[in-house]
C-alpha cells in the first residue's frame, strides 16, 4: 500500500490539505445527519458515518444540520478534529499516511502536541458519501501555525509571519530559517471571534501589537485565506509586507515540506 505524506491545517473556519499533488479545502462545519425529503446534490455534499454516528460535514452540515458548529474551544485535541482529519483524508484518496498538522503558538507546548498525536494516530475506519475506507495514521508531527506557513515559501534573513485566522493571529519571527520564540506568540482574536467586523481596526490591533517588538521596515509575510485583504491594511504600519504564495494553503504547504513530504 502506497504512503503518503499530508499536510493539514485544521482551521476553526477551514481545513486545508496538501499531499505534494493537490489541495483540498472543507469548512469545518460538523452537525448530525437528518433524513431530508427535499435533495438538492451538490458536488461538495459531504455525508459521513463514523464510529457509528452519521454527520453532516462542511456546507452540507450549514445548510442542513440543526446542531452544525464550528469548533472553536481553545484545545484542538477532540473528536471533531478527528473526523475532519480524517474526512480530508479520505476525500484526498489516502489510505496509509503521515500527518503533519499544526497548533497555535501559544498551545505549542508537548502536552498539547502529545495530545493531538494520540488523537490522530491510529487505524480508522470511516465512510464518505457511501464509500468506505481504512486509513491507517503511521505518524503524526505538530508544527506551529504560521511557521508552516513560512516553510511553504522560506527565506534568509529576518522574517516576519502573521497567520490571521477565525479565531486567533499568531505571529512568527524567523531568523536564517530559525525560530525567534521571544518574538513570536498569539493574539487572542480572530476574524469571527469579535462583536464588531472591521478589519482595518483589527489590523491597527494586530500592527499596535507587534510593533512593540518588530520595526516597520522588518520583512513581514501574511498567511491565511484574507491574507491579501490583511496585507493592503496593514502596509500603513509595515513597509514591507506581503502575501505569501497561495496563501490559504501555505501552513498546509509548509506542514508539507517541513515533514518530509518533499
């Protein structure tokens, strides 16, 4: 049986696949499955049936599910997290693989990167829109968001990485491809986890923070599906900033090449 590497970046928003050939994206919506009298079939219908209990999954589960959520509890090790590995897994057409997935920096310590190895890790078996698979998790690595990203497209020098996601921003200093920890952290707010929705006054946030350490003429790289929207904002406060290449996907990318998928 053929092995495969994947990257996964399991978003509070989305997760994002990468197996060296192709990307794949699913909102990580999760909600019980219902018996529906009207059916309008989609292609991006996701039905589910998993250590037996159906579900909904992504813009299915939004659209039908009384109970859909997405998952925004501060720890990522529980079973939603698992079902969307795993569906992302299936969907991508792999059976025996490696993972490399990644946390927050601030949960970046080894008792959570422990805690989603013995979630993941294992022999599973799960269906997909009727079709069953077997998929055995040889090995799982946790990465830090947002340096993910930056191995998806790494650079000498001193580099800056904002990763801006639903729930949290974490930020990321590189130095000749080595990590700066006094210089990196997380902010604890994110695109969907405010009462107001302005994203020029979370920029100004997100530059009044790090400016307490990073200079406005330091290289600063942007991750993350607004990545491109977050750059323009925040080139008022740093000269220098960029998107990085395909965006959305760069932790999943990086996971990628950092884990040895290359």
């Amino acid at each position: 049986m053929e092995h495969h590497y994947i990257g996964l970046d399991i978003g509070r928003n989305g997760v994002k696949a990468y197996t060296g050939g192709q990307t794949l994206y699913i909102p990580s919506i999760v909600g019980e499955w219902r018996e529906r009298r009207l059916l309008s079939r989609r292609d991006d219908d996701i039905e589910a049936v998993f250590q037996g209990e159906r579900y909904f999954i992504g813009n299915l589960a939004a659209n039908e599910s009384e109970f859909g959520r997405y998952m925004m509890t501060d720890d990522k090790a529980h079973n939603d997290t698992l079902l969307l590995a795993l569906v992302s897994i299936h969907i991508a057409g792999c059976s025996n693989v490696s993972i490399i997935t990644g946390l927050p920096v601030e949960h970046h310590r080894p008792d959570s990167k422990e805690a989603m190895r013995n979630l993941l890790k294992g022999q599973w078996d799960i269906e997909v829109n009727g079709k069953d698979r077997k998929i055995y998790v040889h090995d799982v690595k946790v990465a830090v968001e947002g340096g993910g990203a930056f191995w998806s497209a790494p650079q000498e020098g001193l580099v800056r990485v904002i990763d801006a996601g639903s729930k949290t921003v974490n930020y990321v200093t590189m130095r000749d491809k080595r990590y700066v920890d006094r210089d990196s952290g997380t902010l604890p707010f994110g695109f969907n986890t405010n009462k107001t929705d302005n994203p020029r006054q979370m920029a100004a946030r997100i530059a009044g923070e790090l400016g307490k350490k990073w200079a406005s003429t330091d290289h600063v790289l942007i991750s993350g599906g607004r990545a491109e929207e977050l750059t323009e904002l925040l080139r008022p406060y740093f000269s220098k900033v960029q998107p990085l290449p395909n965006p959305l996907f760069a932790n999943a990318i990086g996971f990628y090449r950092a884990g040895g998928g290359l």
